[in-house]
C-alpha cells in the first residue's frame, strides 16, 4: 500500500482563505476515505486468516471491536465492507474474489466514501444470479466511475436503470395480505368533569374525518342581526362532533347492544323530578341539575330513569328467555357494570346471566339477572363462586371455601 500524504494544519487557521479552506477540507476527506480503504484490507486479511487462529478471537468482528473500543454492532460495518470490496480466503486457502473490485479501486483512490460504497453494494446485491459475469463487472464499473463524480441521487438513477436493464421482469409480484389500518382512539374523563379526546388515524380515515368534520364545522352565516360567528375553528369542530354524534344515534341501523339502542341514562329520583330540584347522575360519570334533567327528558336521545325510594328501578321483566331492551336499561342502572367484586367493566361489555338458570325454570326478570363480564360469566357458569340476589335487591356474590372458609357474600363496590 503506497504512502498516503497527510496535510498540515496551519498555525493560524482563521487567516486562511476560503479556497485554502476548501482545499484543506477536501484533503483531510481524501485521505480519511483511504485510510478507510487500506483498514479495510487489513481487516480483509485478518478475516482471510482467520481472527480465532490469530488473536483467540471467534470472529474478526468481535476482535476489531475490541481493538477499536466499538460494540460489535459498530465493528460490523466496517468488517463487512472490508470483506466486499477486497479478496479472502476459504477454508481450504482457495481465494473468494472481492464482491466489488472496480468500486474497491475507486475507495483506495479516496474519491468516493463509506456511503457511496454501501450505495454501489446495494444496487449490486440486487442483481439476478442469471445474469452473466461480463454484464455485473460492467454494471459495477460504470457506477463506480459515476460515483467518483456524481451524487448519491444520479447513481441511485444510474442504478435503477441499470436493474431495468439487466432485470426487466423484475421480482415475480406477490399478493401481499393487506396491512391492517392504524386507528387508535382513547376517551378519557378528566376531574374537572370534561372529557378528553385523543386519537391517531391512518391517512385514509383521517382524510375522511377531516372532510366530514370540515363540512359541519363551516362558520354560522351573518344573522339578521349583523351578529357573526365568533367561534374558533376547535370550537366549531367540537360542536360538529356533537352533531355527527346526534346523527349516528338517531341512525335506526345503529348497532346495539343485546337489542336495545345506545342511550344515555340520566337518574333521577321521584321527588327530585317532581320538584325541579336537587341533582342527577349522568350516565354514573357525571352530574346535572334536576331542572336539567327534566328537560333533556324531552330529548329522545336521553332516557330518564325514575326510582323509586329504595333507589330500586321498576321491574320491567317479561317470562321469556331473553333479556329485554327494558330489562336491559335496567340491569346497566341497578349493577353499573360488571356486578362481581371488584370488577370495573362497563356495562356494554356485560352479558345478562340468569341467577337460577332458565333451563332450570328460572324466569327472565330483573330478580333473577346480574350484569357480568365475559370472564367473571364463565367463572360463575364453571367455578366454584355462587351469586345470589339479597334482600334488598341488589346481587351478592359467595366466595369459594378455600377463599374464605366462613363464605361471607361480597358485593362490588367500585360501580
């Protein structure tokens, strides 16, 4: 390997010139670039000879990382790119050529670097194996003689045109499984009683979203008045949220759940009805006034839900085998979810379970339903837990002995 020429630094930098400069920049490049070729063929030869036999390493990687102070990780670049462009050995001492050779030339010259090499390697890697020796060599050296001059986008065009040629089929054409569509949505109510709304959508839903929230949030026309609308554009996209809201639970082919359309509950007691006074809950999650509660009971879109003074809703049960739309509003307002100990799910992921089993006689009413969770359902239907209905009203669970050996009743207290 000839002598590289190493240039000086001058004593006072900040009085150079900007060709001198220039000049001092493109020097240090060149002869970076051949050192890094004449590494390369150091590590070319340990790898020839073998890392374990020389130095008691397992791989020429593992040897130059610890030479070098990298992780394997880093070392690995550099021991590839030294085996393709420079020739090895097998094991029985017969030479493997160098993958590259014309562009091995070209780095030892100094005038391409690390990722024009790693370009050039690339293009090559997708050649087909039938393509005659003459016409890779060809292809190769007339990258590499691009890149000594070129940028990295003309020898990615050169490469392109290249594969064109040599390969004008191309890969045979998959069908591949279509990608499953990112949609991600999360609603969360905050302490101070609003609700927090954050999602991601692919490109295709959330094109779509944004065209329909851009057609109900135009701005209010100028009324009679003169007065305009001064909502902000967050402003005007939240109310027509609401609006595309009211739309799809007035939609009669909305889906359900167990029969009955999605409503929001609004409870309230007799008294409290009666007199415009006092307060309701919304939904379990939130309160209003009980003047307001009265008049979103003209909303069809609300359901008010009337108890009486044990805070017990009316029985609305029919002796049949399903749980009826009534039924089931009923079970969501008395359990407010999953009915078993400690559970949190909600009650549209609840089923309706029989206490006494309808095959067994047990009749379909309020008395005889619980709201349970998919697991918990099976848990009752297999395991050793019991649920029945207390005195009041309101189911209780008993505990396997081998829980709690007296087999006191729980009840869930976090709905």
């Amino acid at each position: 390997m000839s002598e590289t020429f190493v240039p000086e630094l001058p004593q006072e930098l900040w009085r150079a010139g900007k060709l001198e400069l220039a000049h001092g920049v493109q020097q240090f490049l060149q002869v970076m670039r051949v050192a890094s070729a004449g590494l390369g063929q150091y590590l070319a030869e340990v790898e020839a000879r073998g890392a374990k036999d020389l130095y008691g390493y397992g791989t020429t990687v593992a040897w130059f990382a610890d030479v070098a102070g990298l992780s394997q990780g880093e070392a690995r670049p550099y021991v590839n790119r030294a085996i393709d462009l420079n020739p090895t050995r097998a094991l029985d001492g017969s030479e493997i050529p160098a993958f590259a050779p014309a562009t091995a030339v070209a780095a030892a010259e100094g005038v391409i670097g690390e990722e024009r090499i790693k370009q050039i390697v690339e293009i090559l890697r997708k050649i087909p194996a039938g393509v005659s020796v003459e016409d890779r060599e060809h292809a190769e050296t007339t990258l590499a003689d691009l890149a000594r001059k070129a940028g990295p986008q003309q020898v990615s065009d050169l490469g392109d045109q290249l594969l064109g040629w040599l390969d004008p089929d191309g890969k045979e054409p998959k069908d591949p499984e279509p990608a499953q569509p990112r949609r991600e949505l999360t609603l969360e109510r905050r302490k101070d009683g609003f609700w927090k709304l954050n999602g991601l959508l692919d490109d295709e839903l959330g094109a779509r979203t944004a065209a329909v929230l851009e057609a109900y949030a135009k701005p209010r026309p100028v009324d009679e008045f003169g007065q305009a609308d001064l909502r902000t554009k967050a402003e005007r996209q939240g109310d027509a949220w609401a609006e595309l809201l009211d739309l799809a639970i007035a939609c009669p082919d909305q889906p359900g759940t167990s029969g009955y359309r999605t409503l929001i509950h609004v409870t309230i007691g007799l008294e409290e009805l009666m007199s415009g006074l006092g307060t309701a809950c919304v939904d379990f999650v939130g309160k209003m006034t009980a003047r307001e509660a009265r008049t979103a009971a003209c909303d069809c879109l609300m359901l008010p839900v009337v108890m009486n003074a044990a805070g017990e809703p009316l029985d609305v049960g029919r002796l049949r085998r399903f749980v009826t739309p009534g039924q089931r509003r009923a079970l969501n307002i008395r359990d407010g979810g999953c009915a078993f100990p400690g559970c949190h799910r909600k009650p549209k992921n609840c089923h309706a379970h029989h206490i006494h089993h309808w095959v067994d006689g047990g009749p379909t009413d309020l008395r005889n339903l619980v709201l349970l969770c998919g697991f918990h359902h099976r848990l009752i239907h297999h395991g050793d837990w019991q649920v029945r209905m207390a005195p009041d009203g309101l189911p209780e669970f008993v505990p396997p002995q081998y829980l709690d050996p007296l087999r006191r009743p729980r009840r869930n207290c976090t709905v």
